[in-house]
C-alpha cells in the first residue's frame, strides 16, 4: 500500500512541475506588482521577511522577496516545500521546538529561522506552485485577521500569476491564427492567377475552361470562408452576435446548402444523399443557421476520403427539429471529443484531400448554435469509423 501512494504522490508532483513550467514564471526579471505585496505584507504582518517563492524540482526560487537579499535556495531546506502538499495555511510559531523543523539548516544554522507562516499558491485546476510565506527570527503567532490578510495577498498575486498566462495563451492564439490565415490565404491565391493564365492559353477547349473555372470558384469560397470565421471571432470576442429571427423552412434551407456543397464533393467523388421527413420550421437567423449547416456540411467532406458517403437529415423529435450531418470519415477519439469546440483545436484526423482549416469552425458553430437555445452534439465509435453531428433547435408551427 506504501508503494502506491508513493507512485501516486510521484505522479502528482510530475503533474505539479508540468503545471509550473505551463505558467512560464520561474527565472523570469523582478515584477514591482509583487515586490509591493510582498512589502505590503512585512509591514501589515509586522515580520522582516516575505517571500514570493516557487517550488522547483530541486530548487525554491524567489519570485519576490523582501528582507532577504537571496534569489533561491536548495528545495531540500526550504520549508515551502512541504506547504505544497498543504490545502492551506502552514504555520510554525516557534520553529526551535517544532518536531518538524527542528533539523531544518534555516532554524538550527546561523539564519535563525523560529517563525514561518505559509499558504499555499494554487491554481485553478488544483495545483500548488508555490508559496506566499511570512518569516521572523523570533517565535510569534498570527491571529484570525492576520492569517487573512496573508490568504488575501496570496489571491491577488495568483490572480495575476492566472492573468498573465491568459495573456500569454490569447498573443499565442492570435499568432497562431496569423500564421494560419497567411498559409491557409496564400495557398487559393497562388493557385488563381496560375489557372487565370492557363484559361487564356485553352480558349479553344471549353471543357478545360470549365474546370478551371471551377477551380478558381472553389478556391475563392475558400478565402471567403476563412475571412467569414474571422471576422465572426472577431465578432463573438467583442459580444457582438445579432440576430435577426424569421420563421425558416429548415428543410428548404438545408436543401439549399446541400447543393451549394456539391461541387466540393464531387470534386472528391463522395455522394451528398439530403433526406427530410417534411417542412419543418424553426425561428432563426437565416444567415447564421446556414452558416451552421454549411460548416458542419464542409467538414465532413473535408474529413472523408474519396468516393465515400455523406448524409443528411431533417427530421423532427418531439417538437424539436433536428439536423443531422453523418459521415463515414475518420471519426473522432476521446481526445478529439474533449476538446471539439475549442478554438484553433487540431483533431487527429486531418483533411484528405490537403484542403485547409483555421481551427475554428465548429466552436463558432457551437456559438451560434447556443444563441438560437439550441444545442450540439457529436457521436462517433472511434478513430476511422465515422462521426454524426447533430444540431436540435426549438421548432414552431408551420
């Protein structure tokens, strides 16, 4: 029994460390924003010292400190480095007497170390990275308002510890999608000209015309669709989804759309087969729900090889009309199911025919389906065995 909760105590701190080194602050420049809690915290505390510190593999490195003129310290003399295995406040009044500091080198050596008081800086999903300790050479206590004002200093620099990698994680989201929208535009635009100049070297072969036509037409939907998701991001991050609610004939609609997708599946020999049980009616934005069907519609000719088959149905299921999109493609894991709809997400299957894909289809769908009280869902056996998106909105009368 011993064994196993070493092995799971193991586990836990590699999680712990992998979490520390996610938030990108060990070794970083001194931050005036701590450095004045931490001095906040020595003068409403009355102790000489107080420390920002963060619990590393073999090492407690100082975030912030005052007090103390040191930058870091071995973990094996550190008392931080039991307060992260404590759900709270760590208190040692007199450290010379305390069984579990008596043979610690920063109480039994010339530092002198009697009093520490320490809570614990942890994250939204449960991990300690380090402490926010108090520290005096001479035995004291902290009352109830004190070990307060302790807990409320070490909130707000985990507040800003969270913010900062927020920050961080949305430059790197906005970086990602410029360099994806670069590659994703580059590759139509380059391929618009070149068709442009072999139409006007096959005037006298219509046929040849015609599909590079085509081409051109497919390769200008697809910098439309991806201009289209930007700038509904960018509309969703500003709050600023309007919708303009009309009866639809859903049924109508999503014929519609069918046939708007059929070149791009004919190019990749899969059959689209539209079946509905009869007109169904929803309030919606028309624009919006076509934008919804069109996506999920995309995807699953994107994400199914050649020459397969695609589904979709209109049906209704106690008052509430469903749409179904079902294809025999790839298929989604576990993996893929737990982060469907968020945003610049790279599932394990990839397009099968090189086609590209910002990342962010479905976690607009997703919002834009939740704005009309509707709801999402996808259901899939596994890697390479298909997938079905089913979106249910609220019906109405015909």
């Amino acid at each position: 029994m011993a064994t196993q909760i070493d092995l799971d105590t193991a586990t836990s701190e590699e999680e712990r460390i992998k979490t520390l080194k996610r938030y990108s602050i060990l070794d970083t420049p001194p931050d005036g924003s701590f450095d004045k809690l931490t001095k906040l915290a020595a003068t409403l505390l009355k102790v000489p010292i107080a420390i920002v510190s963060l619990v590393d593999t073999d090492r407690i490195w100082f975030k912030s400190k005052y007090g103390i003129d040191a930058q870091q310290i071995d973990r094996d003399e550190g008392l931080c480095a039991s307060v992260i295995f404590a759900d709270e406040l760590y208190l040692v009044e007199d450290a010379s007497i305390d069984p579990r500091t008596l043979a610690n080198p920063l109480v039994a050596g010339a530092f002198g170390l009697r009093f520490y008081a320490a809570v614990p800086l942890r994250t939204r999903d449960g991990f300690n990275l380090g402490t926010f300790c108090v520290i005096d050479k001479s035995p004291r206590t902290l009352n109830e308002e004190e070990e307060q004002i302790l807990k409320d200093l070490r909130d707000i620099v985990m507040d800003q510890i969270e913010l900062r990698l927020a920050s961080r994680t949305s430059l790197a989201q906005h970086n990602q999608i410029l360099n994806t929208t670069a590659h994703d535009l580059k590759n139509p635009l380059t391929t618009i000209p070149v068709r442009a100049d072999l139409i006007k070297m096959k005037k006298d072969n219509p046929e040849m015309v015609d599909t590079l036509c085509d081409q051109i037409k497919i390769a200008s939907l697809n910098m439309v669709r991806i201009i289209d998701e930007l700038l509904q991001v960018g509309s969703m991050e500003a709050g600023k989804i309007h919708l303009l609610l009309i009866k639809v004939n859903v049924s109508f609609l999503v014929s519609n759309v069918v046939s708007m997708n059929q070149p791009l599946a004919e190019r990749k020999h899969q059959t689209l087969h539209f079946s509905y049980e009869k007109d169904l009616y929803v309030n919606a934005d028309e624009g919006k729900l076509t934008e919804i069907i069109d996506n999920l519609i995309n995807n699953a000719i994107k994400y199914s090889p050649v020459g397969k088959q695609i589904f979709i149905r209109v049906k209704e299921v106690a008052g509430r009309v469903l749409i179904e999109v079902e294809d025999h493609g790839l298929g989604l894991t576990q993996e893929d199911k737990g982060k469907l709809y968020q945003r610049f997400t790279r599932l394990s299957a990839q397009p099968t025919a090189g086609e590209n894909s910002t990342g962010l289809g479905l976690s607009i769908v997703k919002v834009l389906v939740e704005a009309h009280d509707g709801t999402i869902r996808a259901e899939s056996e596994g890697k390479d065995r298909g997938c079905k998106f089913i979106v249910e909105l609220p019906g109405r009368n015909a």
